[in-house]
C-alpha cells in the first residue's frame, strides 16, 4: 500500500468525496499490482489532486486535465483527504 502521513481524522474514502470538490490522494490500498501499475500510469498516486465530476452510473474523476470513469470496484481503494485553500497562499 503506497500512503502519504496524514491525521486519519482527514482521511476519506474517495467514493464519499463530494462531487467537484478538490482532494489530494493520501494512499491506495489495493493489493492488485496491475491495478496499482493502471492506477500510476494514469497518474492516480499518492500525492495527486482528484476532482469527482460524477458519481453515477459510473465514477468520473479527473486528473490534471483528464477525465477518467472507473468503476466502484476501484474508488473503493483510494483514501483522500480535502485540499483546503490555505494550501495555495
């Protein structure tokens, strides 16, 4: 499991993000290493900004400028936590 140290008070699972808000991924906790490998060739680490556009029929999050559907099979893994805008001042 890759992770980023962060208080566990912050942390949520991805598919309970709210829709448009921005999030930084603070672990992945899949054992599948060809999902990992997917994950990380799509830019979905720790570290990263996501941004959920939709939660139905299918998950939509984007990355940088792209948008990707996964399946809840896959959000179900990730662990964000909220970007607050005090990070950018």
């Amino acid at each position: 499991m890759q992770k980023i140290l962060t208080s566990s008070r912050d942390l949520i699972p991805l598919m309970e993000a709210q829709v448009t808000r921005l999030y930084q991924i603070v672990s992945i906790s899949s054992q599948n290493l060809k999902r990992l490998d997917r994950l990380a060739v799509m830019g979905i680490l720790p570290g990263g900004e996501v941004k959920i556009h939709q939660k139905r029929p299918s998950y939509v999050i984007r990355v940088g400028e792209t948008d990707i559907a996964m399946d809840q099979e896959v959000v179900k893994d990730i662990y964000v936590k909220p970007v607050s805008l005090s990070n950018f001042f």
